[in-house]
C-alpha cells in the first residue's frame, strides 16, 4: 500500500497580543445597511489607550527576517524565491515535541495547557543528527495557548512572568553547528522574558539566528495544538512549507505567513517524503 501523504496547517486562527506588542482591533470599515448591500470590514494596531497604531505582523504565524534586527539585513524580497533558503518553498524539516510532557525540565502550565517553556540543546537532537534538515520545527504545545478564544491581551501569571517559550542559548548553538536555515516554533518569540517591570525580552537569540553569516530564517506563531492527536503519531521529521504574505515585500522586516506541515503515514524510511521534496522547486512555486 503506497503511503499516504497528510497535509496539515500550524497557522494561528487568531491574533493572539500581549504588551508590549500592539493589541489589534477588528471594525466595520463599511457597514452593511441592508440584507445585500456591500460590507468591508479592517484590522487595525491599537495601543493601551485605545489609539490606532500601524498594524503588524508579528501578532500571529508569521516569518522574521534578517532586517527585523539588522539594518543591513536582507528585507523580505531578498530572501524570497531562493534555493539556498526556504523562506517560501518546501523544506525537509526535523520535528520536536514538547508539548503536555510535564516531566521535561523547562515545563510550564498555563490556561490548562502543559508546553516547555525553555528549549534548551538537551531537548534538541544533537548537531550532527540535525545536519540533514533545512529547517527544524519545534511544537512546545504552547500553540494551544494562543489558540485559544479570550478577550483583551494575554496576561502575565502571577510571578509577572508571561512565561512564553523560548530558545537558550545553548539550542542556538546546536542549531547553528547544524547548518538549519530556518527555525519555527510555536511561540511569539524566540527570545527569553529578562526583566519583569518594565516587561523586557532581550536575549541575543534574533540576533544570533538571523545575523548569522548563513542567516537562519524564523517563524513565529505556529499552532499545531490539537496535531499529534489528530493524526494520532508525532512524525520526527516532514516538509514544511512557509507561504508568507508578498505584499510590500520590499523593506518588510516580516510577513505573516501560512505554515504547511507535509507527512506521509507509513513511510518508515522517509523515501516518500524525500521523493516529494525532489519534485518541489522554488523557480516552479512563484512567478
């Protein structure tokens, strides 16, 4: 029996915010006025005092790039339809699940949901085991935290800690060793909380992943809450496929972005979804 390939979406269904990025405000920009006349709705930023600011990417699934950090960084068109980075085509991809293990060191709760909080390098496969993939996707389960409805902006606990997960150093260490061109995770961040007031994320981790002389691409914002038990196994390796938005990719330090996990069920030796990945190319995805 040939192997079946599933095709799976870890984009967010929402915007999920929390201060000190911007809240984002969905409003009637056209009203309808009667059963079928036209209706627009818009998206706006919208700061603690109700001000609108300029909406952006970062409140949901979407891809950093070098210039998010680096002035002299590549923006989002320079990185797109390459064959040396999978900003947008599809990539073979080492998959790591965290999630609803409250045995592993770095474990946190919230909301009913137990994810890892800190990936360290211990809970990464070594370099040399990561060699073979482009990307890696680490799934800590806190996906089913922002995926979940609630009304305002996420909230820190009760330590002032908002206890999002994160990178350590010692897993970007790994992940450079190993050549990996592009990281994604279910998190809003790779970079640890530092301070609790004023609230403060400033580790080096954007920096030392898209800074690097192999620049190493980010997604932020997976989902991918409910996928091990929909697909009742936990795949260690697929292709991932990041579709990010291509609008004013000139000087765009980001761009939200559809993330598509490819998996075959029964492929033991990977052969299918290695036959697959040689049939995708980036000159034959985009115009």
């Amino acid at each position: 029996m040939s192997p079946r390939l599933i095709r799976c979406d870890l984009s967010l269904p929402n915007y999920f915010t929390y201060p000190p990025a911007p809240g984002v405000d969905t409003r009637p920009m056209i009203p309808r006025k009667e059963a079928r006349a036209l209706y627009m709705r818009g998206e706006f930023g919208t700061k603690p005092n109700g001000e609108l600011r300029p909406i952006v990417a970062h409140n949901t699934t979407h891809l950093d790039v070098p210039y998010h950090f680096l002035d002299a960084g590549d923006d989002l068109a320079a990185v797109l339809n390459r064959d040396d980075l999978p900003a947008d085509r599809p990539s073979l991809a080492r998959v790591v699940w965290l999630g609803g293990r409250p045995e592993l060191p770095g474990a946190y709760t919230r909301y009913g949901v137990t994810y890892c909080e800190a990936i360290t390098a211990a809970l990464l496969p070594p370099a040399r085991a990561l060699a073979g993939y482009e990307s890696l996707v680490v799934l800590t389960g806190f996906g089913g935290v922002m995926a979940q409805p609630r009304d305002g902006q996420f909230v820190p606990d009760t330590d002032g800690s908002y206890h999002i997960p994160h990178l350590t150093d010692d897993a970007v260490d790994v992940i450079l060793q190993a050549g990996i061109r592009l990281v994604a995770l279910d998190s809003t961040t790779v970079e640890a909380q530092t301070q609790v007031e004023p609230i403060r994320f400033g580790s080096d981790v954007h920096f030392r992943l898209l800074g690097n002389a192999r620049p190493v691409l980010i997604v932020e914002g997976l989902c991918g809450a409910t996928l091990s038990r929909q697909m009742g196994m936990e795949p260690a390796e697929a292709l991932l496929h990041i579709v990010p938005r291509r609008v004013n990719a000139v000087g765009a330090e980001a761009a939200h972005s559809r993330a598509f996990l490819y998996v075959y069920r029964d492929d033991p030796d990977g052969s299918a979804l290695r036959q697959l990945q040689g049939m995708l190319h980036a000159e034959e995805l985009y115009g």
